[in-house]
C-alpha cells in the first residue's frame, strides 16, 4: 500500500477521533524524531498507524486472532487496551504491507513497552502519551523531560504514571511493562 491507500484503510478502520489523534502522535513523533536523530519517516509512518486495531470490537479482534495467528497473553486476552497493540502490529504487517520491523514492533509495543526498547518504539510510546490533544495529570513534567533531550527519564516517569494508575484501579499490570521499567532504571543508572 501507498500512504494514500494506508490513509484510505485507517480512515475504515478508525473513528474519525482516532484517525485525528494518530496524525497529532505522527506529528509529535516527528517532533522528538528531530530531538533524538531517529528517522522522522518512519517516526511519521509509526505515529499514523500505531492505533490501527483501536476501534475493532471483540468479536473483530479475534476474527483477526484468527487470521494472522496472533498469540495473546492471557492478560492481554480480552483487554481491548492492551491487545490493540499486538493486533494492530498483524494489521501493520499484512494488511499495510508494511516490513520494517523496527515499525511494526513500534506499533506492538505502544501500549506495555517491553525492555530494550528501540529509539523509534521509545518515541512512539511517549508520542501517544504526549500529543497536544492529551489531557493527562502531569503531562506538562513528561513534556519538559521528553522535549529536554531526557528520554529514558521521560520513560520512567510515564511508566511511573502508568503504573500508579493501574494499581489504583486494580488493573492487571503487564510484565512487560515492568520490564521496560527495569531495564531503563538500570540503564540510567550506568
Ligand atoms: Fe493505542
Ligand atoms: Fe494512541
């Protein structure tokens, strides 16, 4: 697919909100791109397509399960806001033609993290968060941090934020994202 045709297939699978909040993530993601020295196509590309699954209900979600054989942890099995991600990456792959990995593991682990994080994947993570249409408690800290060159504290603190919140609301927490939030304490720490 050309980007007018992925453009075309987002605005199917999309609300109209959605599609406005993926160009406002590209936009950010091309923002720290410039910051970080990443690749502000592929930080535009990610940012657009990243919440492509966002909008399919369940039954949708395991028709594509079903299709591209995609495995859901059992935490993410039956979490819409967890499982978009890693149907989304299928989507991403098959459906968009899209190869790069570096994209679609960008797109996969948007939601957890995951330790190790890639330049790109840390920009998508924090592009969703940060966009200007957000209304988040401390948003403005993560901005400073983000747009100050201090990536990995950015990180943490949106982890941080992340993770306070799903215990608060006595949410399942994804290893994952504990991971990604070790990982990063013992890099800073170097
Ligand atoms: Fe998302
Ligand atoms: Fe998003």
């Amino acid at each position: 697919m050309n980007s007018g045709e992925v453009k075309q297939r987002l605005s199917e699978l999309l609300t109209q909100k959605r599609v406005e909040h993926s160009k406002r993530v590209a936009e950010c993601a091309v923002k720290l791109a410039k910051i970080y020295n990443c690749d502000e196509k592929k930080a535009y590309i990610a940012g657009m397509v990243h919440d492509a699954a966002k909008c399919l209900n369940l039954e949708q979600v395991y028709e594509y399960v079903d299709k591209y054989e995609i495995y859901l942890d059992p935490i993410e099995d039956g979490n819409r806001a967890l499982s978009h991600s890693v149907v989304g990456a299928s989507i991403v792959r098959y459906e968009f033609g899209i190869e790069d990995e570096d994209i679609i593991n960008s797109v996969k682990y948007h939601t957890t993290g995951r330790a190790e994080m890639s330049l790109l994947e840390k920009i998508i993570y924090l592009a969703d968060l940060l966009e200007d249409g957000r209304v988040i408690p401390h948003i403005e800290e993560l901005r400073e941090l983000a747009y100050s060159g201090q990536l990995d504290k950015a990180m943490i603190e949106s982890f941080n934020q992340t993770l306070t919140f799903v215990i608060a609301n006595d949410n399942l927490i994804h290893p994952r994202s504990v991971e990604a939030r070790n990982y990063l304490l013992r890099e800073i720490d170097k």
